[in-house]
C-alpha cells in the first residue's frame, strides 16, 4: 500500500460521507479499500455514542470472513453489565488515560488485557491496535464527544510500522465522515421524538417556515389521565413521573401502532392525528387505537396493582375535521401542530367523559364518517353543549365505554 492510496481512499470515504451512507456501510468500504490496497487488516469496529432517548450510542464492525459485519446499539455503560465492559475494554482505557492509541501485539506475547483480546487472539488474530479522536467541546452533542475504533490482523508478522502510519491519517477521516452520518440521523431522532414522526419528516423535509402550514382533513384524538390532580395530590413525588411515563407510554403506542401521530403532551394529555385520504379508514384507525389502549392499559393496571401502586383510566374524544397543519409561533419559537376549531371542539368532547362517567365519546362528524359495522357498536348519549362552541353536538359512546377509577 503507498500513499497514493490513501488519496484515493480518504476521497471515497468524503464522498460516501457527504452522500449519507450508513455508518457501517462507511467503515465496510473502508476496510475492504484497505485491504485491496494492501494493508495487514481482517477486523476491525467503529462505535460513537449518539444523542437517543434509549439506545447509548452505536457501533459497526466488519471482518474479512464476513461473519461479524453491520451495526448494533448499545445501552447504558453507566451501570450493570454495560459498565463492566466499558471498564474492560481498550477504549476504556484510552479515555481515561488520556491517550490517543493503545497496541497489544498478541501474537508476540503482549498481555491480552482488554475484553474480546483473548477471543480474537484464539480465532488466530496477532496484533490489535485501538484509537481514540476526540471532538472540541463545540463539536459535541451530548454524550457524542469521541470516535473510538479499533483494528486487528492475523497476519504472521502483525501489522507492518507502514500499516499503522496509514491508518493514522486515514482513521480521522473515516471519524469525520461516520460522525455527518450520525449527526443526521441525531436529527432526525430528536425531531421524531420531540414533534412525532410525521411532523418531523415534514420539518426535516425543509417545512420550517412560519405560518407554512395546509389544510387536511384528520380524525383527531385528544386524551387525558382520569383524577391525576387527585393522584399526584395523594402519591409520594416520586411516583408521578413514573405514572405519567408509563400511561403516556401505552397511549403512545396504541396510537402509533394504529398508524396515527401523536403532535403534543399537554401535561397528562395527548393531542394526535390520524392522517388518510379515506375518513373512514382514518376513523377506524382512531378506533383501533382505542381498542389497543383498552388492552395495554388493563395490563399496566394489573401489573401496578400487584405492586400497590396507584391506577387510572384514560378518557378520550375522538372527532374529525379540516385543521391548518403546519407552523405556527414566532420567528424563534416554532409548533409543528394543528390548528381550528376542530382542535377546540375534541378537547371539549374529551372533557365531555367525566361528567357522564365515559371513557369515550365521539362527535357526531365522527360517527357519520366511520363504516357502517363499526357504527352499529356505537350508542348516542344526546346533545350537549360543549364550551366554547356554538352548537350543542350530538355525542357517541361506544357501549362499553365505561369510565374505571
């Protein structure tokens, strides 16, 4: 391998970069170049922590048998099994040392002191060499403060001073170009996680202006915690934050295993969409969610019951109408939500359930629009006025819509 190579690869790896490659297909083409152009190299591993709600960080790895190559999260490294490994491993050591690099020459009777050592010295690997490129504190995010990777070879000799030479101007650019990939997909995470999927691909599409917003027609879900003022009256504060994530969390994923979008948390409340050229097939999909939240909710009360931990129900309204969707706010301050008077109108009818003992009431927009077997289970409870709305409304209840708690 002579250094024209390198050229040639560190212009690979820049393009693939800034073509939005996935990181392990990055570190694939890396190695699989390094070796056609001659380098001692059978196996090597990239890792980054990330910025995610759950996942640590991810790592990458590639071994010239194919056996072990593609990507894996990882969790926490602060506790349990995560932090014993962490503490074992050679990029542990970097870090805490304050060391760029780190060789055993395993083959030649270097210590095989970090974890997985032993094991690719068995598998019949020589030489083991780990790297660590930190970031500037403004290229930081996080807990994503360092690229760490590590290379090994089975080659009789080890890897040759020129191998590693090589890998030192080339390591850094494989860094950069993992860490643009990363810093895309951290964005794409967090607009997911803070504004819901739909409306995070529209912002991540470019839809950032003020007031750009469309009008659709949706079924809308707006939902509520029953007696939570009286709960986090009565629970010890440590209990309401775990109660507000765990019913929050069966919410959430009813709606979004029905195919629809959660847009707010007001507090114990959840405002969703659920998007369709068809009304009806949107408005069955609100119904579907429903029906898991039911099922996911009388799990989680049983298993908080087991443990005498305080149990609730949850209240909905379920309505359809033309909103504005989009944009709305200051020049530094924007929502990504929903607008109009449908918006006032199934909040109204959620709040609706408590004074008639419900837990779920639907307008008679919604009614008319679902599917007639469907509207065959529903029950009218009559006309009500609903604050801040002119008409009083017809409202429908499903028949075992009874309030619990």
């Amino acid at each position: 391998m002579d250094y024209s190579d390198v050229s040639t690869i560190a212009a690979w790896v820049t393009e693939q970069g800034l073509n939005g490659v996935s990181e392990a297909e990055l570190l694939i083409g890396f190695c699989q170049a390094c070796r056609k152009a001659g380098m001692r190299l059978d196996r090597a591993m990239a890792l980054m922590d990330t910025l995610h709600p759950v996942h640590e960080g991810r790592a990458f790895r590639w071994d010239n048998s194919e056996a072990f190559e593609g990507e894996f999260e990882y969790g926490p490294s602060s506790e349990g099994q995560g932090l014993d490994t962490w503490r074992r491993s050679a990029f542990y050591h970097l870090w805490t040392t304050g060391t760029k690099e780190v060789r055993r020459r395993i083959g030649f009777g270097d210590p095989t002191d970090f974890i997985m050592l032993e094991q690719i010295h068995a598998s019949g690997h020589t030489d083991y060499v780990a790297m660590a490129h930190r970031f500037a504190e403004a290229g930081t995010i996080g807990e994503m403060d360092c690229f760490f990777s590590h290379f090994s070879t089975k080659h009789p000799e080890g890897f040759s001073e020129h191998d590693l030479a090589i890998l030192r101007k080339l390591v850094p650019v494989l860094g950069l170009a993992i860490k643009c990939v990363a810093l895309a997909r951290i964005a794409r995470t967090i607009a997911e996680v803070y504004l819901g999927e739909d409306a995070a691909r529209q912002v991540m599409d470019g839809k950032i202006s003020r007031g750009k917003t469309e009008r659709i027609s949706a079924a809308l879900w707006f939902s509520d915690l029953l007696n939570y003022t009286k709960i986090s009256d009565n629970s010890a504060p440590e209990e309401i934050i775990p109660l507000l994530n765990e019913y929050s969390e069966v919410v959430i994923t009813a709606i979004h295993e029905a195919g629809g979008n959660v847009l707010k948390l007001i507090g114990d409340g959840v405002l969703a969409i659920f998007k369709g050229e068809d009304p009806a097939q949107s408005c069955s999909a609100a119904l579907q969610a429903e029906r898991l939240l039911r099922q996911k909710l009388a799990a989680l009360n049983a298993a908080r019951e087991v443990d005498r931990r305080p149990t609730t129900d949850v209240y909905i309204g379920l309505h359809i109408g033309d909103v504005f969707y989009g944009n709305i706010g200051s020049q530094d301050r924007l929502d990504f939500t929903v607008i109009g008077p449908a918006v006032n109108e199934v909040s109204r009818i959620a709040s609706i359930c408590r004074s008639v003992d419900l837990n779920v009431l639907m307008s008679s927009d919604f009614e008319a629009a679902i599917p007639e077997a469907e509207r065959n289970l529903l029950a009218c409870i009559g006309r009500y006025a609903l604050r801040g709305v002119k008409r009083p409304q017809l409202l429908y209840t499903l028949e075992s819509a009874r309030l619990n708690g």
